[in-house]
C-alpha cells in the first residue's frame, strides 16, 4: 500500500512539472515597449493666409494687392507671392504685389515657410472684386427756369447760333434764362461743351 502510494504521489509530482514545461514553452517573451512605440508625427505650427479685401477702384486707376500672411511663433516665411486669374488668362504669377484693374478676379496666395531646418508651402484661393467708384454727378436737371441747391450754374442753348452757354448767378441773363443742364461750378459746364455768357 505504501509503495502504491509512493508511485501515485511520484506519478503527480511528475505529471505536475510536465504540466509547468509546457505553460512555459508556449508564453512567448514581451517585446520591448521602443520596439513597438508609434512615433507621431509633429505637425508644423500654423500660417494664416488672410483674405484680401475688395476694393474700390476710381475711373482708370488699379488698386495694388499684396499677400497678407500671418506666422505662428516659431515659423519664418521665406516667400510670399500672388497668382491672379481673370477667366482663363493669367494677369500676373507669382508676384510680391499686382496693380488691377476694375474686375473679378482669383487670387491665389502662395507661402514658402521654414520651421527649423524643415520647409513648408501652404497656399489660399480667394475671389476678389475690384469695383469702379461711382462717378460723381456733374451736372442736375432743372426745374423750370431753376437749378436744384447745389447746382446754381446754368447751361443752354441760346441766340442766333445756337451756341452753348453757361450762366452764373448775378449775371445779366441769370434770372430769366431756363436751363437745359445745371452744373455745381463752372468748371463742369466748360467740360460739356458749355461757354461762358458775356453779360
């Protein structure tokens, strides 16, 4: 009986170690946490490419536009240039500045930009509208054989040569002249065509 139980407790022993080899032979070893670490990717601090704003444009004048850029802390722009389409024709490339014209346009803002050693580009599109002013009246119709304030001189069409005329307050044909044109001064009148009456 003690020799039977010798071998069982034997048998146990042995089937326990068997047991223990195995568990070990199939953990597999844990890789280093740097071996298996995602490195992200830093992202570059931002530019901010600004609109430009439309502007307003007197008779033939252009209105200069410029890149306006602004850098986060850390950030040197190296270049900063304008692109300007109208339609399908190219107006400028890769201009500092650009004098337009009256129009619509597409204005493509391009930034070259360093951080550290490391190079960047970034770029914008916009529609900008260059509007012509309004042009400033000259001239106001009248009222019967008055002008309205603000347009005291008076033209017509007057003796026997039909000639053009202006008359100014204080003259001699003033009062009783009906004006065909009413003009603010007589500076207006002579670019429409208008002489000054001799009395």
């Amino acid at each position: 009986m003690k020799s039977l139980t010798r071998t069982l407790t034997a048998l146990a022993a042995a089937a326990s170690i068997a047991f223990s080899g195995a568990a070990v032979a199939v953990a597999a070893p844990v890789a280093p946490a740097q071996a298996i670490a995602v490195v992200a990717a830093k992202k570059a601090p931002a530019i901010t490419i600004n609109k430009i704003a439309n502007k307003t444009v007197k008779g033939s004048n252009k209105a200069t536009i410029k890149p306006s850029v602004k850098a986060a802390k850390g950030v040197k722009v190296t270049s900063k240039v304008l692109t300007v389409k109208q339609g399908k024709k190219t107006v400028a490339k890769n201009k500092a500045s650009v004098a337009l014209k009256a129009g619509t346009y597409k204005v493509t803002t391009k930034v070259t930009y360093k951080v550290g050693k490391k190079k960047f580009t970034a770029s914008k599109t916009q529609t900008l509208v260059i509007k012509k002013a309004a042009a400033k009246k000259s001239w106001a119709a009248p009222k019967g054989k008055s002008c309205p304030a603000g347009f005291p001189v008076k033209g017509n069409q007057t003796g026997s040569n039909k000639e053009w005329k202006y008359h100014v307050p204080g003259g001699q044909f003033y009062k009783r002249t009906a004006p065909e044109q009413c003009f603010k001064n007589t500076s207006d009148a002579r670019k429409a065509g208008y002489r000054a009456s001799k009395r």
